[in-house]
C-alpha cells in the first residue's frame, strides 16, 4: 500500500488541503502521533543521563521537547500569513545535534546548551529567509555529505552509552543489542509494507522484552511515576552561562544548523513530492517557511533547556504508506504531543529504558536512511571536482572524528578539531563554494522589460564568442535568453507588479552545454516547470489562449535542453541549459572537418 509495484509512489488520496473523516484522521494522527513520540521522550533524557546531569534536568529536557514539538507542529498545520505551510510537516527532536549538546552541557551545564541552541535556532532562521544565496552550495551531494559525518560524529557517542552499564550486566549489551537490531532489520527490510515504518518502534519493544526477561529495567521508577500530572522539572536553565565553553562550542552548533538546515530541505521536498495527486515542481518557498518555524521552535526549545528540533524524516514515508497527507493529522500529533508532555509515567519508561537498546535503535534506525544517500550521492556525480567535494570532507571529517588528525590547544583550528562534523562540515563548505565559483562565468544587471533584449543579445553574443561557439550555437543562445526575458517580463506583468524591476542574468558552461541564470525579485506567479508540464497536455495543442499566453515558453522549451524555475520568498530563479553549445573541443572538430572536405 502506498507504492506501486515498481517502487514509485502513488497519488495520494487525501492532499494537504482535504478534509478525511474524522476516523480517519483520529486513526493515522495517533499512529503518527505514537511513532514521533518515542524520540521526544528518549533522545532529551539519553543526552542529560550521558552529560552527567540530574534527573530535574532530564524531566525538563523531556516535557520542553514534547511541548516545543507539539507547539510547532500546530503551528506548521495552520496556514497564515506569508509564512504559511502547505504540507504535512511534523517537528521531532534532531539527531545530528545530539554529540554537541552532550559536550554543551557537561561541559558549560544547562545555561550554555540554552543559549547555544537560541543562537543556532536564530542562525537557522537568518540563513533560512535567504536560501536562494545558498542554492549553489545547498545540492544533494552536499546534503548526503553532511549526514554521513553525522552519523561519524554520532555513532561513538552511542557506542559509549551502549558499553555504559553496570558490571554484572556486561552479558546483557550483546543480547539487546543483537535482538534490538535484528528485530528492526527484518521489519524494515523484509517486513509487509505497512509495518515497515514501524521498525524501529518494534524493534525498541523487542529491546524493552529482553531487558525486562533479564532483569535489566528499572520497574520501580516506572511504577513510582504517576501517570497525570506535573513533572519535576525543577527551576530554568538560568543565565550562569560559561563564555569559555559557549565561545569554543559556537562554531558546531552554528555548523548543526547548516546541517539541519541541509536535510530539512531534502525531507520537505520529499514531501511535497509525495503530498500531491499530480506532479508539482518543488516550492522552495514550502521549505523556507517550514525552516522559518522550525527555527523558532529550535529558539525556544532551548530557551526551556531542551534540544534543536527539526522535521521528521519519517514524514514522506509515513505519507507514501497511508496515502493520506492531510494537515488535520498533524494537528492530532501535535495535541498528542502536549498531552504526553503531562503524563511523567511515559518520561519514567523512557528514563529506564538501558542504555545499550537506546544505541541499537538509534544507529540501526539510521543506517538505511545512510545507505540510501550514499548510492544517491554516488549516481549524482558527475565529474571528478563533485568527487572530491564529497570525499576530502569525509575524508577530514573521518580523520578527526578517529583521531588521525588534531591540532594543538593554543591553535585556532583546535575548537574546529574537536569533531569531525565541525571540521569535515567547513570543508565541505569550502569545497562547494570553490566548485561553484570555477568555471568562466559572466553576469549582466539589466531591467526586466523588452526594452533590455539589444542589450542581452550582446552580451549572449561576447560570451559566447569567448566560449569558442559556432554561428548556429551563437544564435540558439540568443534565442533561448530573448525568450527566457519575454517570459520573466510576462510573468511579472501577470502580476500587476508596479515599479521597476531588475534581472541580473549570468551564463556559465557546465558538462551539457551552457547555463543561463535569470535572478529576479519575487513574482508569487505559477511555478513555469507546472507551465511547461502543462503544454506538454494534448489539450494545450489546440486551445488558442494558452497558445498565445505561452508562445514564449514554448519557444523557451524548444531552444533549451532543461528550464528550471525556482522560487523563493525573496527571489525567483529561472535557469534554462542549451546542450552541446558549441564546446571548444567540439568547434575545433567541425572547423577540422571543413577544412578536410
């Protein structure tokens, strides 16, 4: 159910927008509700009980998620303001961040983890509201880069929680551990379709049997707890900040942030791939808004002593499963959300679950979600400047996560050395804006209106005349940039949009051809991908209005191999690729073959 036979998703039946029956809703809002709520209750607790801290602590970090969470998600169901989201999203706490805060809070306590994670929060929201400057450095290699040093930086960490356990309870971590992760293996991997979202949840109770069958649960706190009412949350994180651990600490959490920021935008596009009935392109302003909101429930999240939140990744699948991507059920997650935050008997089973079923159902839960962006990284390279973009920060990252690589103490680079996410992290933005920046690229301002086409024309014609281009690529790129500004200045026209408006057009050659960029202030218009898809209909053959509205786009369309368009809240980016464009080596051939015949 949710996926064909082939493996491709099916159309949904409920879109973001629609209303199922309230027994509907009810029903896949609390499975959702109920498969989020385990990683709010445990992850908060592991990293107080790892740091060291007090139990009023790990209540606080509890009950803060699970409110934070629940407050978000609400929030991301209603659709208000610019700000509004269209999709099903639900908060949940971060992963990545997990080896951070641990570090955060035992070395600085409670008051340095708060203002780390409102500084990251805010970061996130700064970063966030200007994505379009980041889209040549946000890619999908860079995304699956940044979760494989995640997953470097974290494992250890889980390593050492899982061999943290008492003496006589040695023999107990391998048989958790084995039927923790084998349990979860073979629902997720070979279990009936519907069950295999569920892995990681069963895999955990399976967890929690063995412990119980060998004496290795603590029935008491569980029975101690009461199952309504207000947990010991104990007082605020307060404002004792230690500045020397906050200064050396900053540059991860800022680092966490790109990187929350990096899979928040490849699970929000999942999403929407998987939300709607027909094919949409991706609404990058859907991810900006979703980030926005997260970024203030990551705020306040740590204003009340509790960890980063980002979306859930189990989002998509949960959709692709049910094939219901209503909103309404993100509303019954997120009153789950605030009503568990008052029930202290599920805070006390998850204080109690061992430490060494908590490592297993977190590595073993991520290692698909690992595999699967290593063989998408890997299909997507393209030549050996994106190898290297991927393996020198994997390489780097590595080598300080393992202590291969280090620097003194009285160095700069030591607070960088001190994980190999930070440091693998600042390579990788390093290499991705160098691998952007080569290659011969011009750029042009003009005003966005026919009257600047002369003007473009020349500017197409010097620089391809500097790439080497024949007469016949010459012209296809003059053309394709004409109608590239014919339908930017309709589309903005379209929109009653009064003053003047400018476009700054760049061209640049990739491996297929030559690229041309138009980057123009926002429109709010139809994405013109969904245009495009559309002409490709039989019925826009013969309907006269959509023929003379999209003349220019269907010139567009014949001149370019590949238009995209992307919008934001702050820009548009309309991007169109005309293939075998008159390489060098390609010329140099045709002038070979005139001169031979």
């Amino acid at each position: 159910m949710g996926v064909t036979a082939g493996g491709a998703p099916l159309a949904p039946t409920y879109e973001p927008d629609e209303a199922p029956t309230r027994r509907i809703v009810a029903g896949l809002g609390g499975q959702l509700a109920l498969l989020m709520v385990v990683p709010l209750a445990i992850l908060p607790a592991l990293v107080v009980q790892l740091a060291g801290e007090s139990d009023a602590v790990a209540a606080r970090a509890v009950v803060a998620s699970m409110v934070v969470c629940g407050l978000t998600t609400l929030a991301l169901t209603v659709r208000l303001g610019r700000l509004r989201s269209d999709s099903l999203y639900v908060a949940t706490v971060d992963l990545v961040s997990l080896p951070f805060c641990i570090l955060a809070l035992a070395s600085g306590g409670p008051a340095t983890l708060a203002a780390l994670v409102v500084v990251s929060g805010l970061f996130q929201v700064a970063i966030g509201l200007r994505m379009s400057y980041l889209r040549r450095l946000v890619t999908p290699q860079v995304r699956g880069t940044v979760l494989i040093l995640a997953f470097a930086a974290l494992v250890p960490v889980l390593a050492d929680a899982g061999s943290a356990v008492e003496q006589r309870l040695d023999w107990f971590v391998p048989v958790s551990v084995v039927g923790t992760a084998v349990t979860i293996v073979l629902i997720s991997v070979w279990g009936p379709r519907p069950w295999r979202i569920w892995g990681p949840a069963l895999g955990l109770v399976v967890g929690l049997g063995v412990a119980a069958g060998l004496g290795a649960y603590d029935f008491e706190l569980v029975a101690d707890a009461a199952w309504i009412g207000f947990a010991d949350v104990g007082s605020s994180p307060g404002w004792g900040i230690d500045y020397g651990t906050f200064a050396s600490m900053l540059p991860s959490f800022l680092i966490v942030s790109f990187a929350i920021l990096v899979r928040m935008q490849g699970i929000s596009s999942n999403t929407q791939m998987v939300s709607w009935r027909t094919s949409r392109a991706l609404d990058f302003r859907e991810v900006q808004r979703a980030n926005w909101r997260m970024g203030v429930g990551t705020m306040l999240s740590g204003a009340a002593g509790s960890l980063p939140v980002t979306i859930a990744g189990v989002g998509p699948a949960f959709i692709n499963q049910t094939r219901c991507a209503s909103r309404r059920m993100g509303t019954i997650a997120g009153c789950f959300f605030l009503l568990a935050a008052f029930v202290p008997k599920l805070r006390a089973i998850a204080v109690a679950i061992p430490r060494p079923i908590l490592a297993a159902y977190v590595i073993v839960a991520l290692i698909p979600l690992v595999l699967r962006v290593v063989i998408s990284s890997v299909q997507r390279l393209r030549s050996t400047r994106d190898a290297l973009v991927i393996l020198l920060p994997l390489a780097v990252g590595l080598c300080v996560e393992f202590g291969v690589m280090s620097f003194p103490p009285d160095t700069v680079w030591h607070a960088v050395s001190q994980n190999g996410l930070t440091a693998g992290s600042l390579v990788l933005v390093v290499a991705a804006i160098l691998n952007s920046l080569i290659g011969r690229r011009a750029s042009l301002e003009v005003e966005l209106s026919a009257r600047s086409t002369g003007e473009l024309r020349r500017f197409v014609t010097d620089f391809a005349e500097r790439q080497g281009c024949d007469e016949h690529s010459v012209e296809r790129l003059e053309a394709a940039a004409e109608e590239a500004l014919a339908v930017l200045s309709e589309h903005a026209s379209s929109r009653s949009l009064n003053g003047t408006r400018r476009v700054r057009v760049a061209l640049g050659r990739i491996r297929s051809g030559i690229e041309l960029e138009f980057v123009s202030a926002p429109s709010d218009g139809q994405n013109l991908e969904e245009r495009i898809a559309l002409l490709a209909e039989p019925e826009a053959e013969t309907m006269e209005t959509t023929i003379e509205r999209d003349a220019a786009l269907r010139l567009l369309r014949h001149y370019a191999s590949n238009v995209s368009h992307r919008q934001y809240l702050e820009a548009e980016i309309l991007t169109a690729v005309v293939s075998d464009a008159g390489s060098p080596r390609r010329s140099r051939w045709a002038r070979f073959q005139g001169r031979t015949s």
